[in-house]
C-alpha cells in the first residue's frame, strides 16, 4: 500500500506554510510529520486537525496508490462474487 501527501504538502506550498509550522499549529508531532513524510498511514484524527486548520477535506490532502504486488493480487472477476440474479 502507498499512501501519498502530496495533496498536503502542496497546500502548505499554497498557504505559505512549512511543516513545523503546521505542527505548531495542530499540536502534531514530530513523529507523525515524520510518518506522513514517510507515506506512512496516520489517525483520521490527525487528518482531521489538519483539515480543521486549512479548510480542506481528506481528498485535498491524501491519495492512496496500490503497488504494483497488491494490484496483481487484488484481480477478482466475477465469479469470485454470488450472482445477485440468481434464479432459485
């Protein structure tokens, strides 16, 4: 799984901000900056400081991206699900 902030780091851009600043101002940890720089999950919590503080919502701030592994083991056709159509 990748979990990329982009998203956040180019609103920071936007408002001028830096990291630090946002920590100082959400009350984030060091830690956890340093996870989201990582592309590491964190708290819904924690995204939702920081929504709170630059008015946004979860999409302007995260993007999930499968891996390549996990889209080769992820492939299910149809047959894998119960038909909802199916006659009795």
């Amino acid at each position: 799984m990748a979990i990329s902030y982009n998203g956040l780091w180019k609103l920071l851009i936007d408002k001028g901000m830096k990291k630090g600043d946002l920590c100082k101002s959400t009350g984030l940890s060091s830690s956890t900056m340093a996870k989201m720089t990582n592309g590491e999950s964190v708290n819904l919590s924690v995204l939702e400081r920081i929504c709170e503080k630059l008015d946004c919502d979860f999409a302007d701030l995260v993007n999930y991206k499968r891996t390549q592994e996990e889209k080769s083991s992820a492939r299910w056709s149809n047959s894998h699900f119960p038909s909802e159509n199916k006659e009795d």
